[in-house]
C-alpha cells in the first residue's frame, strides 16, 4: 500500500501481493483489508484515504503524545506508521524492525489501574497507547494490556513473548468529561450489566471498574494453543465508506444498508442494532457514533456486530455530547417509530436489501418496550446509582409509550 504524505484525503494505492491475492481470492471477511475492498488482484488508486486506515489513525491523548515526543511535525502518514503497530483488531502498520516486549516481573491490576509512574513509563516505552481513532477528543489515555499466567499484568506491546491468559482495554476517566467523569466512567460497568440482563451481545466477562480505572475485556484478542489469535475488526465508519463523519453525517438506514451487504445473519443482526439504539435512548448513552459500532470478523469467516462497547451515561459528560446518528423520520421529543419503521422499509427496498424478519423486529421492539417497565429495578440491581435511575426515568417512561404504540404488521 502507497499512500501520499500529508492528510488523510490525500490519494492512496492499494495493492494485494499476488501470492497473497491466489490464496485468499474473492475474500470480504477477516483476510480482506476492508469489506469495501475484498482480495483481488487489482490495482485500486484512491482519491483519499480509505475509512479503514482512518479507522487506525491515532487520536486523542495517544496521538498528543506521539506529537509531543516527536522531534519535528508528524504527517498523518507518520503518525500512523509510528501510532498503529498494535490497534484493535487484526491489521496493523509493520514498524521496521520487530522487537519482541522485553521481560518485565509486571504488575498488580491496583497497582495498573492507580496509574503509578513505573507502569505509565513503561507503556509509553512499549508503545501499549490505545491508538484508534475516536469523535471525541481530549480523553484520556487508554492502554492495550494482558495478564500473564502468573496473574501479573503488562501493557501490551503487540509482540509478547509469553503466553496470555487475559487480554484486556484499562481505561480512565476522561478529563475534559467534567466533575462527573469518573461515575461516567464506572457506570459504563453497571451498564454493562444491563446490557447482559435485557439480553444484548456482551463480552462474556464483563467490565470490572478498579481502583479508578475500567478493565475492559477485549473480544478481538485469543490466546489459542500457543499462539495468539487476532479476530478483524472494522467500524460502522469504514463499513459505510464514511471518511469524514463531520462533513457526511452517518444515518442509522445508511449503516443498515451497508451492513446487510457484508454480515453473515443480517436478519438477525437487525434487531440486535436496533435493541441497542432503543437501549442508547433509554440509558442516556448519546455518543452512540459510527466508531462506537463495530463489525467483528471472525477467523472461521462470519461477520457479525462486535460486543457492546463504549456504552455508558453519557448523558452526564460536561461536553454536552449530542446523539449523532438518527433514523430516518425521528425528530428531538416523541418519536413516532411506526414512521421510522415505514421510512425504513422504504429505504431497504430502495437499496434493494432484502429484510426478512420484519414482524420478528417489531415484537422485539415492543418487546422491549414492556421491559422499560421493569428497568429502573434492573438498573438499580446492576449498580447504577439512584441520581442516575431518576434523570433516565422520564425518558424511559416515554420511549415505553413509544414502543408500544407499534403497530403489528398484517
């Protein structure tokens, strides 16, 4: 892959090796780059960067750093030949020389999470900075992290030479998020919670909040007889082909569109988007942006919606976060959904996606209407704390209404 220095819209070539392109031909899935660029022998020049290398492009405090320890200006070029050595998922910017992580005795997870000198320091040395790229700038640093078969714990270079029995996100509150930041952060494992009981895709261990900081599973990483095994994962951002979220607003039928073309069970994964919108809505998450969204690519080849991720009250954040992807026909106050469901319909058939579980997607959808009755106690039995449980009450009162004013289809 060539690609010209300077901005993310400058022009990029992108090239399969040909041995490569004969053993993995027609590929969409884990093997592929992007869905939007499956294996092949051809020769694609692009006008721009693909959403996929954007997808890696450091942000935030890793990219702040990166900045402020380089010796002169970095291109964006070369903040992503230095920031995605180790991002989520399975590609990655090969750095020219390849050093295997030196041996450290590691940490204690309090010792990790209270964010002491010497682990900082010796993350920062590894590299183990979360690079992915994110709407919301000015958070804190985030770092890449797995537990050894001992129980220590170790930043996350990339290129262990140990076996792993975890491997986990450490995450802090985010400054700029205001007095509020750190219950933002540890209802975000409260909320998690929630998720699991109204039956969402979650991590199958869920987050654990320590010592001011929030260990988060990773669901991309395995550690498998001996090796280690990296599942592929693209954002909403890339699987739409969006690569400038600012000037091209993301719709949620855009999203839809774009995902029946590439996940394995669409139908399926139709209403499990939509429940997690309803429960974005009912909970207050407001940064529900196409990043937040990822596709999970499985090495036995299936496609499928990644774990919840980056889920919490962000209602509370002192930036004002606003909800940026919509449906087509939802409006600020009462959302009529028979309308948003018709536009929907309207829209797939225009696009020519073919949903086969309509009246499914509707009883899930009052379904979980019903449930909105209960959720207060719900919440309260995950840990989220009443303050909390009272601000989402009226909204989750109306959205109750909302949903079972659906009307069945015939």
């Amino acid at each position: 892959m060539d690609a010209a220095r300077g901005t993310p819209r400058g022009s990029v070539r992108l090239k399969y090796e040909v041995d490569y392109a004969a053993d993995c031909l027609g590929a969409a899935d884990y093997r592929a780059l992007a869905v939007r660029a499956p294996v092949d022998f051809g020769d694609r020049t692009l006008p721009h960067w693909p959403s996929f290398l954007i997808d890696l492009l450091p942000q935030g405090a890793a990219r702040r750093r990166l900045e402020r320890t380089a010796p002169a200006g970095l291109s964006e070029w070369d903040l992503l030949e230095r920031g995605a050595i180790n991002p989520v998922g399975n590609l990655r910017v090969r750095p020219d020389e390849e050093q295997p992580q030196e041996t450290h005795p590691g940490f204690t997870l309090e010792d990790m999470a209270a964010r002491g000198d010497a682990f900082v320091d010796h993350a920062h040395q590894l590299g183990a900075t979360v690079a992915g790229a994110t709407d919301t700038q000015g958070e804190a640093p985030k770092f890449w992290v797995v537990q050894d078969g001992n129980g220590r714990w170790h930043p996350d270079s990339g290129s262990l030479g140990f076996p792993v029995q975890r491997y986990a996100l450490l995450k802090f509150p985010v400054p700029e998020a205001g007095p509020r930041a750190e219950i933002i952060l540890r209802h975000e494992a409260a909320y998690q919670q929630v998720a699991q009981r109204l039956g969402l895709r979650v991590t199958q261990a869920l987050p654990q909040f320590v010592s001011g900081a929030l260990l988060i599973p990773r669901f991309d990483r395995r550690y498998v007889e001996g090796r280690e095994v990296r599942s592929g994962v693209e954002s909403l951002y890339s699987v739409a082909g969006v690569i400038d979220s600012a000037v091209t607003p993301l719709r949620h039928h855009e999203a839809l569109i774009a995902l029946a073309r590439c996940l394995t069970d669409f139908d399926g994964e139709m209403v499990e988007y939509m429940r997690r919108d309803l429960l974005n809505i009912a909970l207050g998450n407001r940064d529900n942006h196409g990043r937040n969204t990822a596709v999970l690519k499985e090495t036995n080849g299936t496609l499928f919606l990644a774990p919840l991720y980056d889920f919490g009250p962000a209602f509370l954040d002192a930036r004002n976060i606003v909800r940026v992807m919509r449906w087509d026909g939802e409006r600020p106050g009462t959302v009529d959904w028979n309308v948003v469901l018709e536009n929907l319909a309207t829209r797939f058939e225009e696009a020519d996606v073919q949903m086969g579980a309509w009246r499914r997607l509707v009883g899930q959808m009052r379904a979980f209407g019903s449930k909105l009755e209960t959720l207060p106690q719900v919440m309260r039995d995950c840990g989220v704390e009443e303050p909390v449980i009272e601000q989402r009450r009226e909204d989750m009162a109306r959205l109750r209404e909302e949903l079972l004013a659906i009307r069945v289809p015939a």
